[in-house]
C-alpha cells in the first residue's frame, strides 16, 4: 500500500484539489453558490486525475529510473508495470465520475486535462516547448475547473488562468537551463538544448513579462477591489527583477534561483486573486 501512495505522490494531489477550490473562490468571490458537495467532487476530481498523472508518467518512465531512481515503487519490483496502469485506470474512472457528477462542463474539462496530461506523459515530455505548454495547462486549468462548477467560465479567472499559464510557461523553459546536461543526453528538445541558455532565457523572460501585463487588467475592467492591485504589484516586481537577473547571467545556478523565485512570485499573484475576490 505505501508504494501505491508514493506512486500518486499525494501533495502535489493535495495541492491540484486546493487549485480547483481557489478558482472557484475567485469565480464566485467567496460566496457558496452550489452544494457543498459540488466543492468535495471538484477537490476529487483534481486529486484523483493528478494522482492517475503521476502514475502514468513513473509509468513512462520506468526504464530510465531504473537507472537513474531505482529505489522507485516501479523500478524497485514493489508495483509492477502493469498494476500502475491498472492503478492509474481506475483512479481516472474515479476522477471522470467525480466531474460527471458535477455538470456537463466540469465533465469536459476533466476528460481534456486528462487527455493532455496522458499524451505529455506517453510522447510530449520529450518535445520540448511544446512539452511546456502542455504542463502549463495542466497547471493553470484547475482554476478554469474551478469556474466552471458554477456552469460558466468568467473573465476574470479566465485573465487568471493566462497569467498562471504564462508565467508557469516562463518557469518551465527557466527548468530547461537548469537541466541542460541531463535533458541533451536523454534527447528531450528544451529550448536551452536546441538553441542555448541564453536563448532559452530571453524566451522565458518573455512570457514572464506577458504575465505582468496581463495582472493590471482584473482591476481595470473591475472585477477586482485595489486591494488586488496593490498585491500583484509586488509580484510583478518580484517577476521583473527574476527576469533581469536572468537575461544578464542565463547560467544554471541563476536558472536555478529564479525558477524558485517564480513559485513564491505566483503564490503572491494567487493571494493577490484571492484578497480582490474577498474583500
């Protein structure tokens, strides 16, 4: 049973559940607008596809953490191949009844990330740029699920959802520079392998930029209070002072510093979301 749990890797689960709980705080600015049982099953479905996500991907990638992390569930004989996919199949049954049982819309968008996060899982991951894409999407798309429990995706989280999915893209190509070695010997086309670090950093830098201007615009069309204003702003300096630290050393240890920097410029941006929508 253990080895089955580490599989699944139950924070980063906890932590999709809580991404889809927050988008729909931000959607219906904090007011309980559906059953509390429609909030449990959107948490589940999070949960539940993440999980068969980490399944998939120990999964796809058995023969190079036989190598690499042996001491895995799967290279390590404690799961077999085959019982991770039977796993991952059922935890996915699991987390598609969860959306059905929500509505038409959370149903769709739970079979699309699910399709996604399987196809990056089985042949994206190598790819890339394209690659980062499609992690982004399944990053930010929680929070477009967590709209979407109220029967409809509102502007203001669909702003939302852009700047995650930018500044995680930004993130991701950040990853690339720091694993350039890695990455060229196992084949997989970052932007750093194909064209270089500083390339790779003018790129990323670009899409963090594209984030910070996005934020001002929740408040300008009013959907949020100043109080969002005043809290993004910190994040965009945050995200602005990452970017030019980048652009002037793309070396890893920098890669590796900023792409830790980004996480606690988008949990300020998540809080700055969270406070607009409240207060």
């Amino acid at each position: 049973m253990k080895a089955y749990i580490q599989l699944l890797r139950p924070i980063n689960c906890l932590m999709m559940g809580f991404a889809v709980i927050v988008g729909y705080v931000i959607a219906s600015r904090g007011i309980l607008l559906v059953p509390p049982h429609a909030l449990v099953f959107g948490f589940l479905t999070a949960f539940l596809l993440t999980a068969s996500s980490m399944v998939l991907n120990d999964y796809f990638d058995r023969e190079i953490d036989a190598i690499n992390n042996p001491f895995k569930p799967i290279p390590s004989g404690k799961v077999s191949p085959a019982s991770a996919v039977y796993f991952a199949a059922f935890l996915t049954v699991c987390g598609i009844l969860t959306a059905a049982l929500i509505n038409p819309l959370c149903l769709t968008i739970a079979i699309l990330s699910f399709a996604v996060s399987t196809a990056y899982n089985g042949y994206f991951k190598r790819t890339g740029f394209l690659g980062n894409l499609m992690v982004s999407l399944c990053v930010a798309i929680p929070f477009i699920f967590g709209s979407a429990m109220l029967g409809e995706i509102y502007l203001h989280t669909l702003i939302f959802f852009a700047m995650v999915f930018l500044a995680n893209t930004g993130r991701e190509i950040t990853k690339g520079i720091v694993d350039v070695v890695g990455d060229r010997s196992k084949g997989v086309l970052t932007l750093a392998v194909r064209y270089g670090e500083p390339f790779a950093a003018k790129v990323a830098v670009l899409f963090y930029v594209a984030a910070v201007m996005l934020s001002p615009l929740p408040w300008f069309l009013g959907y949020l209070s100043i109080h969002y204003l005043l809290l993004v702003l910190i994040a965009d300096i945050g995200f602005i002072y990452s970017s030019i630290l980048l652009l002037r050393i793309p070396s890893k240890e920098v890669a590796l510093k900023v792409k830790k920097e980004v996480l606690l410029w988008m949990f300020i941006g998540l809080v700055a979301f969270l406070v607009g929508s409240l207060f």
